[in-house]
C-alpha cells in the first residue's frame, strides 16, 4: 500500500521496531530498494532531497512508488527529506508525496514551531505526515555543513513545548549524528534519547544513520526511534560499483549491464539495514518512563 508515515511508524511502535528510510539519488536504485523491503516483508521510506525530487520529477517518483506499493504489496511511504521552504514542501504535497520533513533546525525556537506549525496545518489537510526537528546534525546536507562546534543537541523541555504546539507525526533529533558519515561511526548519546523519548510521544527519528554503530541500533529502537535515515551508505555503494563496472566497459554495451550491480549493491544494504531495524531478537517495548527532565 502506498501509505503515510505515521501509519507505518504507529505500527512499528506497537511492535517495536524502526522503518528504515532511504535516500534514493537516480530513478534507477528506486525499484531495488523497493524489492529488498518485499524481500523482508518490511515497510519501507523512500526519500528524496527537494533537488532529487525536481531531478527525477516529483511525478515520476510518486508514480513508481505507487505502482510498485501495489504490484509488489509492500507498504510505501514516499517522504521529502530536509525541506526548508514552504513552497518546495506544498510541491510535494500536492503531488503526491505522503510525508514532508519542515527542516526548522537552523532557525530559532519560536520561528521554528511557527513555520513547521503552517506546514502541519496545511499537509495535514490532505492527510500527509510531517517531521520536525530540533538541535542541529553535523555533517553535510544538501550543501550545508554544519561544524561539530556549531551542533547543539535536542533539548527534552524544547522537545516537549515543540511537539505540543507544532501537532508533528515525528521528531528528528540531535544526539551526536552527522550526515555523511561513511569513514567512521559516531558516538550517539543514548542517555539524552532517553529523556527525550520519555517526554515526548511521537516517534522519533534518526538522521546520518550511515555512521551509526549497528550494535547501538537495539538500543535506539528500545527508546523510541521509529525512523531510521540511511543515505550515504548506499549512495557509497552505488558509485563504487558504478566506477567499477563503467571503468572499463565497451562503449556500446548495454547500460542496464553496468547500472544493475550497482542497484544490486544498494538492494543489499537495504535488506540488510531492515534486518537489525526490525529488531527481530527483541520485541519487548521498553519505554523508559521514570526520567524526569
Ligand atoms: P546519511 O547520509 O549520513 O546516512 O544520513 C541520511 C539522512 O539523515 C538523510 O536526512
């Protein structure tokens, strides 16, 4: 089914789990992904920069994930990832996108709940979800770097008036992630998700998931991360395979020949991705409840 959010994510909250959510850069690694989530019975977040999706069209990108939603009975969110204009994100609602990201980290705290409340209020009329976010993610984004000096983590009290007054379906927070991250792991500070998940009851989302430890993955689902971003590592695989197999191909030998390893290679990180998401070992919900803040 193509689907929102806040569907899949309410489900893997009763079950607890994480939906992986990954960035597709060309229309070409789109139906593999999709493949690897059928192969695992798991839902799946496709997502796209506002850039990719003007790149590839947003229509073409709704219409394959709807398509393949269908065909292949997996459930689809089509999710625009890090927007920070109004207009890129009414794009991609009124073409069909089924969750936004309103990306207000950068602005201050006031500004940030009134600008992601008016994107609330309008993708919520058509039943899209939307992501927030408070603290700021190292690493670099869509051309904009962010200095280790200059990341500030979420605040639980921020987090709490934040998601009060903004009526978000998902919270990403900054607990030591950086975008990009694909030489080293990051140090994630889970006694901070802790609190944060603790006081505050929509999911919660990581972002740079490339560099985070797979033994520390249990213990973010454990405490509420319901959506798990994972660009860079494909995006790696992707073009290592492609300079590979295009280094020394014959100039008139069928594309698909060069472009299918690479799909192939992103097809399995993601299977393998939704294996520790699912969380299969332990099912228990583990919320913790006695923190206080
Ligand atoms: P990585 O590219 O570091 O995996 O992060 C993806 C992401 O968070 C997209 O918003």
């Amino acid at each position: 089914m193509y689907t929102t959010l806040k569907e899949v994510t309410d489900r893997a909250e009763k079950l607890n789990y994480t939906v992986g959510a990954f960035n597709t850069h060309n229309l070409e690694m789109l139906p593999d992904m999709i493949r690897a989530a059928k192969e695992k019975g798991a839902p799946i977040i496709i997502q796209t920069s506002v850039d990719t999706a003007k790149y590839i069209g947003h229509e073409n990108l709704v219409a394959v994930c709807k398509s393949m939603a269908t065909k292949e009975m997996v459930d689809v969110v089509l999710h625009l990832d890090h927007a920070r204009d109004f207009d890129d994100i009414k794009e991609a609602i009124d073409k069909g996108y089924t969750s936004v990201m309103f990306d207000g980290s950068h602005l201050p705290f006031k500004e940030n709940i009134l600008k992601t409340s008016a994107v609330v209020e309008y993708a919520h009329r058509f039943g899209v979800s939307v992501e927030g976010e408070l603290g700021t993610i190292g690493g670099t984004e869509e051309g904009i770097h962010v200095d280790d000096n200059d990341k500030v983590y979420t605040d639980p009290k921020d987090a709490i008036e934040f998601v009060k007054a903004t009526g978000i379906d998902a919270l990403a927070i900054a607990i030591g992630t950086n975008h990009g991250q694909y030489k080293s792991k990051t140090e994630v500070n889970i006694p901070l998700l802790r609190k944060i998940n603790a006081v505050v009851d929509v999911p919660l989302v990581i972002h740079g998931g490339t560099g985070v430890k797979e033994t520390d993955i249990p213990e973010l689902i454990n405490n509420g991360i319901r959506k798990f971003n994972v660009g860079t590592e494909l995006l790696v695989a992707w073009t290592k395979t492609a300079k590979e197999t295009f280094g020394d191909t014959e100039l008139n030998k069928s594309l698909r020949h060069n472009v299918i390893p690479c799909n192939q290679a992103v097809k399995e990180i993601v299977k393998s991705k939704i294996d520790i998401f699912m969380n299969k070992k332990d099912t228990t919900f583990k919320k913790e409840q006695t923190i206080s803040v």
